[in-house]
C-alpha cells in the first residue's frame, strides 16, 4: 500500500472520476449559497441540496468534488483527541437519478483496490441490516464473502433528515490492526473502539419519508457519497491519528517552531499546539473565502477559532501576535488544490495579525476580571460561576463565552449558561421589540384585520415613476400619519443599501361618488416587510377625513427628481466597487453600503487605510467610466448564469431563483435589485468625500455625484471667499502665499518668544540655587513658576544640573491651566540614589495627576493646584 500526500489523493481521487464521465468542479465557497439553515459548509453534498431536491437542474448528472468544510459543533473536543478537526476536506461523487447502488459500490471499491492498491483483506464494508440489493451488490458483483459484510442499523446506515428524500447507506471501514481494537471477540466495523475506520459512505436517496416513518419510493434516485480527505490519508500513510498526517503534521511542526517547544514532552503544551495547528486551517480558508471575524454568524465563529487558538499560543509563552505568520505554512501546503489562498495570502495575513492585536485588548482586559471573579467564586466555597459574571464579561469586554468556559473548566468550574442564556436572551427581545417599534415587521402579517392574506406588492418602478389602477390592501391611521400597502407601486421600498422613495399619492381620483374632491397625502418613506410587502408611509393634515378602505384605487407618484439623484448615487456605487477592485486587488469585497439623494457610502474589506494616490487613482477611474458613457443593461436570469456573466454577489445573501443583474458597459457587473440609469454619464462627475475605518478589516468610502458636486464647489468657493478676507488677501489665489507668509511671521514670533522666556528663566538660576537645603548629603529644591513653559522648566533643570552634580530639583510650571512638575538630579545625586521619576511621581500622586521618566530627567501632571505646596514640600521628605 502506497503511502500518499493528501495533495496525491485528492487528485487521484477527482482524476478517478473524471474517467467515470463525472463533471469535476471545483470546491465550493465556505459560505452557503441561498441557504439560511447553515452557517458554513460542512459537508460535501451541502451546495448540492437544491439538485437533490429537484429544485435545481445540475449542469450534469454525475458529479465530483473535493469540498472545503468546516464544522464547530465539537470544538471543544479538538486538541484533546486525535480525531476532531475544525476544518476538513470530503471528496465525493454525486448521481442525480443517473447511476445508482451498482455503480457506486464497484467504484469505490475499485477506487480503493485498484487505484489506491489497498489490500482487499483490510476493507470491510456495512449495509443497512433492510438493503439486500446492496448486500447483493457487495457478494454477487464485487465477489465479497457474505462474512466480511456487516449489517447494521438505522443509526449508522440509513440517512434521514426529519422529512424528504432519504435511504439507506452502505459504508467502508479500514481495519488498522487488533492493536487498536478493543479486545472483544464481537469487535467488528460499527464498533467505538479505534480498530475499524469508517473512510467512505454511499447513501442511496432512493426514498421520501413524511418523517412518520412512511416512505415513499423516488422516481428518480440519487447517489450521494463522501469520504473525508484527511481521514484516507491518515490510513494511507499508517499513521495514529488525523494530526500525523503531512500537511497536518507539518504545521504542528512550524507552530512548535514559534513557540520554541517540542511535541510529545508536555500534555497540555501538546493540546495547545493541536488546538493552534488545526486552527489557523480553518482560519486561513475562511478568511480566503471572505468571512471578517465579527460578533455574530459566521464572522463569530471566525473570531472564536482565532481567539482560542491565540489564547492557547499565550499558554505556550507567545506573547506577540503569531497566527498570522503560521498561515504561510497552510497555505504553502494546500495552494497547488487552491490558489486563491495564495492570491489572497497577504490579505489574510492582515486580518489574522490585526485581529490577534485586537483580541490582546479584549484578553489583557477580560483575564484580569475573570481571575479575580474566579477567585471571589472560590473564596466562598461556590463551584459555579454566576451568568451575570459571564454575560457583563461577553457584553461589556467581548470577552467569549467560549474562552470563559474553557478557562473556567481548567479551574475546575461550571458555568450558570441558564443564567448567561436568559440574560442573552433578554438582550435579544430588547434589541427586536427596539427594531419593531416601527411596525413594519408587524405588517408581514396582518393589518386593519384584513391582511393575512395579503399578496406581497408588485414593484412597477423600475421604468415608471407613476402608477394607475393601484389598490389599497391594507391601511392603519395614527394621527397624521398612515401606513398603507398597495397591489402594485411605483415607490422604491429601502432595501439593498438604497433608501426608500419619497412623493404622493393621490386619493379618490377613480371615486366619484365620495363627497369630497382630489385629495393628496405625502409619502415620505417606503419599507419593505419581510415578505414582500411595501409598506408606504404617509403624512397629512386630518388623515381621518380621508376615510380610506381596502379597494380604494390611488394614483402613487414618485418624486423624480429625487429618485434621479438616489439613482446618480447607486450606480456611481456600483461603479466605485469595480474600481476599488482594480486599484486594490479583489481581496475587495463589498461589507455595506448606502445610497440616497445626497451621498453614497460604500464599506468595503480591506485591512490598511488607503493612500492619497489610491483614493485619487479610485475616483479618476470611477470619472473615466461616467465620461465614457457606458450603457447600463439589466438582464434578469438565474442564480448561475449571472455568476457566468461575472456578476458580483453579496457573499452570505440568499437570492430568489430569478436575479436581476446591473451591467455597465464591460467595466461592472453586480447583482442588484436597487434602481439605477440607464448610461453612466447621466451621473455628471463623482466625488470621494472622505476614507475612514468602520471596524477592523473593513474600510468606508463617502462620496457623492451630480448636483452634490455643486454643492461641493459652492461651498469651497464661500470658504475660500472667507478665508481670503480673513487674511486680507485681494484676490483669493493670493491665499496660499498670504498664509505662507503668516506662518513664517508666526515662527518667528514664536522664537524670538521662547528665546525672551529661555533668558528669563536663566535670570533665575542664582535664585533657585539660593534655596538649597543639604538633607543627608544632597542639595534639595523646589520652586513653582506661572506661566512659564515646560521647554523653559527644561533649560532651568539642565543648566541647574551643570553648575551643581549633587542637586535634586522640582520645578512646577501652571501655563494654560495645566500644572506641570519637571525635576532632575545631577550625576552625584543619582550615585546616592535619588531619582527624579521617584520624585515627579510622588508629587503627581498628591495632585492627583501621573507620570515619571528617568533616574536624572522626569516630568509628570498634575490635576489638584490647590495642593502644589504640599506636593513642592514632599521632595524635602526624601
């Protein structure tokens, strides 16, 4: 048996199946695509869910993939045995309703024997104890004794999720040897001893259960498989554990490197260093695939594998940032399968370095709370830490609970998590009764006792701003304010970054037969429900007269002028991601954005503030492309053949089947469902505003297009005028050399003043040595001084110190309301042991200020001025 790399097998494996007519593709992002129900990918048929389902046609029915996983459910497990990972790697082979039971069982058999030249006497498969037909597969086809064939039941070899498609599986175990098995004489694959390892699982979704246990037979049947990666090479290299095998081991080897330890002397320093190997994996490949650590979803679950595996370098003696040094060795072992790691190393090495320095904040403050609750907790006899200490240590530090539980268990503490939770949970219905205060979320429902059933509302407005015929299907009054839902609109509702349309709507027009004439109310916003309804927001004097029912038919009118400005915005938007992309690389991903009538803001990933050459290479090419007079197409299509065309998506979003993609020219191409022009030039110009942080990894641009560049202009123009009479300047382009030559007359003021007060306090050195007193051998001194300058405190002490090596000065400064003490001690002084930072301190302690410096130099503040006296005579008390 040939021992293979993982890179080897990965590629045999998908060279296997490529033979086998499969369509090999590459691994799927971390991140779901239009799936909500998980966070991260964490099998191989995951992506494929819709194929299975019949929701989606696959591009072919038999398919193979090697696909990147990540599964946190059993962290805590990880570093403590030898066969929990974080981050993992299936391979499988997928039919839908083309090849079934007879096919997959030979090939992977094949694959095994033959491919891989393990020994048959080695392999043992199972089958559900119900699935003759692959029983018979295993004997009659592939000539195995019925003996070597394992029958087991419904918990290891059948595939059931609640409802829906299901079916039995038949699996493979690998037998390393009776040295690993538990000694029993009914020891056989199934068993939880060590001996037989499951390597490879083919289910057969032949079945559609109604989750009451009747099942349904399939029409067309499914082959779903999967063997992880990690697991086949640690039987093909005849190694122990899932740490041992060559890209594994060889990051367990870098991370000892940093740390200066060796593996295999130390228990815990071993757990530690499986914890940070197996880590940074899943670190590195989920930052490559866009996830920012944050507080919550995915971003969390990045955060809290950086900040234990951080945790455990500490524990090994690393006190500086270090992860972001080791994902080098990850990604130098695993870019020949993926070369986007290397594409993106430096963007990864960013935001690993700048969340390990961001993470020592939050432990150097978090720690030292936790050991003295700890300590507390201990000295009253308790052997539970209180959910009101956990919670205040998560919301108000951002300390994790994780981390504070895994602390704690080393102390041999439980933790109150009913407490924390409850606690957790009151914070949740707090933060969703805040969001509901609008009442809009509550219109997804029901409103004026009518809505359940109301359908959501058709958009018209992408190429109208006015519609007829629109009917009101719900409709609630509070004062001079009413919400109402309509059938059809032309108002844009907030969503995607663009805020919600503004104009009117106009009552009774196709009414007759009401008493009274035309009559308007104002829109001023439009929110969306989460099921599709948009809600109009109106104002008017005595909405109550109005007397609105359900089917009544209005005329909504949208401002246009507005809508063109938000329009101008949007598509400058659009236009700004592609040339950020271009100038920044496109490790740029888009992390927010908003657009009105007045600005655009774009958030984007990107972990450095970005030069004035950058920002200004940006906006010319954003210039370029609206000068240029590029079309802009919209083209709704599916999920797939947007992401052919190039179309940028938001990473994490879910998309209906149907998606509508915004293209201009060839220079930009998103998914967006916002409104945009038609041609890149009706946005006149656009301007960066402004370049600032938003949270770590993640940066912010503001700018602004059309008539919001007059209004820049304009305003430079009034604040040039003032500034020209300010410095009486004639002609404003006079201003740069008029200031020029004021700040050169200011220096020079300013030189000529600190040479007036460094002469002035020289004049006061013969009265300063005049109030020596000799204690113990030294000459002590102290004078305070208004007004004078820290500088001129400065000269004081050092030509003090010239003329007398055995003195010890104090000098207080007040300048600007500010007390400052500067002192010195001459080289004989210091020999005797006095110190000037000893000196300062203590007189800033009695001030109530702080401060110090050097055993002949020092200075500190000072807060308190009505207790100067007894802080110039404590340095008598020396």
């Amino acid at each position: 048996m040939q021992k293979l790399g993982v890179n080897t097998l990965r590629k045999k494996f998908l060279e296997f199946f490529k033979s086998k007519d499969h369509l090999i593709l590459d691994s799927f992002s971390l991140i779901p695509i239009n799936d909500k129900s998980m966070l991260l990918n964490s099998s191989g048929m995951a992506p494929f869910k819709p194929y299975f389902s019949g929701e989606k046609v696959p591009p072919k029915t038999r398919i193979a993939t090697c696909q990147k996983c990540v599964r946190v459910n059993d962290i805590e497990n990880v570093g403590k045995t030898s066969r929990h990972n974080t981050f993992f790697e299936m391979l499988g082979n997928f039919s839908f309703g083309d090849y079934f039971k007879k096919e997959s069982l030979n090939w992977s058999w094949e694959f095994l024997t033959k491919t891989l030249e393990i020994p048959e006497n080695l392999l043992y498969p199972s089958v559900y104890f119900e699935d003759d037909e692959a029983f018979d597969i295993w004997v009659n086809d592939i000539g195995l004794s019925p003996e070597k064939i394992t029958k087991l039941g419904k918990e290891d070899n059948f595939w059931e999720i609640g409802g829906g498609p299901c079916g039995p599986s038949s699996e493979i175990y690998f037998d390393r040897g009776t040295e690993n098995g538990c000694g029993s004489d009914t020891c056989a694959p199934g068993c939880d001893c060590d001996r037989y390892v499951e390597i490879w699982n083919n289910v057969f979704t032949q079945f559609d259960s109604d989750g009451n246990g009747n099942y349904t037979p399939l029409e067309k049947k499914n082959i779903d498989t999967g063997m992880g990666l990690e697991r086949l090479a640690m039987v093909m290299q005849g190694v122990n554990s899932l740490l041992e095998i060559d890209t594994f081991k060889a990051i367990l080897d870098r991370a000892c490197e940093i740390a200066g330890v060796k593996y295999n002397l130390d228990a815990k320093k071993d757990i530690s260093l499986r914890i940070i190997a197996d880590h940074i994996r899943s670190a590195t490949f989920m930052i490559c695939d866009n996830i920012l650590p944050s507080n919550e979803g995915r971003g969390y679950v990045l955060r809290r594998i950086l900040r234990r595996a951080a945790r455990h370098g500490k524990l090994l003696g690393i006190e500086s940032a270090f992860l972001y040094n080791l994902c080098d060795i990850v990604i130098e072992l695993n870019e020949e399968a993926y070369p986007e790691l290397k594409e993106k190393q430096e963007h990864i090495k960013k935001i690993l370095k700048a969340e390990e320095e961001r993470f020592e904040v939050t432990i150097d403050s978090g720690l030292g709370i936790l050991e003295n609750i700890i300590a507390d907790t201990k000295s009253k006899g308790l052997k539970v830490l209180a959910g009101e200490h956990i919670f205040k240590l998560y919301d108000t530090f951002g300390f994790p609970y994780d981390l504070t539980l895994e602390i704690c268990e080393e102390q041999d503490l439980e933790l109150d998590k009913d407490g924390f939770d409850a606690l957790m949970q009151e914070q949740r219905t707090r933060a969703r009764e805040s969001r509901a205060s609008s009442n809009i979320e509550g219109w997804s429902k029901s409103s004026n006792g009518e809505g359940d059933d109301i359908p959501p509302t058709e958009f018209i407005g992408y190429d109208r701003h006015t519609g007829y015929d629109c009917k009101i299907l719900a409709v609630e009054a509070d004062g001079n304010q009413c919400k109402i839902i309509l059938n059809k609109t032309p108002f844009y509702a907030e969503s995607g970054g663009q805020v919600g349309d503004t104009g009117d709507i106009l009552i009774n027009k196709f009414m007759p037969d009401k008493e009274y004439g035309d009559s308007i109310l104002e829109v001023v916003d439009c929110k969306k429900t989460p099921d599709g309804k948009f809600v109009h927001i109106c104002e008017a004097e005595n909405i109550e007269n109005f007397e609105l029912e359900v089917g009544d038919l209005v005329t909504p009118s949208v401002h246009s002028d507005r809508r063109a400005a938000v329009m101008r915005n949007h598509s400058a938007a659009h236009l700004l991601q592609a040339a950020l992309r271009k100038v920044l690389g496109n490790t740029v991903e888009q992390a927010g954005s908003y657009v009105d009538n007045e600005r655009l803001r774009f958030d984007f990933t990107h972990y450095t503030a970005m030069t004035e050459k950058e920002i200004a290479e940006v906006e010319s090419i954003v210039n370029q492309n609206i000068l240029a007079g590029l079309e802009i197409a919209t083209v709704e299509t599916d999920i797939e053949t947007a992401g052919d065309m190039g179309a940028i998506a938001l990473f994490g979003e879910k998309y209906d089947d149907t998606v509508r993609v915004v293209k201009m020219g060839d220079f930009s191409c998103e998914l967006c469902g916002g409104t945009h022009l038609d041609n890149t030039a009706k946005a006149g110009l656009f301007k960066i505003l402004s370049e600032s942080s938003v949270a770590a990894g993640v940066r912010r641009i503001e700018g602004t297009t059309g008539l919001g560049i007059f209004e820049i202009i304009n305003k430079d123009k009034n604040l040039i005028s003032d500034t020209a009479k300010a410095l009486k300047a004639n002609n404003p382009s006079d201003i740069a050399k008029k200031a020029e030559v004021l700040q050169s007359e200011l220096k020079e003021q300013k030189r000529e003043i600190e040479s007036l007060n460094s002469r002035l306090a020289m004049q006061k050195i013969d009265e300063i040595l005049a109030k020596i007193k000799n204690i113990n051998g030294v000459d002590y001194v102290s004078v305070k001084y208004s007004d004078m300058s820290s500088d001129a405190a400065r000269l004081m002490c050092d030509e003090l110190k010239r003329r007398n090596e055995n003195i010890a000065v104090a000098i207080a400064t007040t300048q600007n309301d500010k007390l400052l003490f500067t002192a010195a001690c001459g080289a004989e002084a210091v020999k005797k042991g006095v110190n000037a930072g000893n000196i300062v301190k203590k007189m800033a302690q009695i001030t109530g200020g702080g401060g110090g410096g050097r055993p002949d130099m020092a200075t500190s503040g000072g807060k308190d001025i009505s207790k100067l006296d007894e802080a110039l005579a404590s340095i008598y008390e020396n």
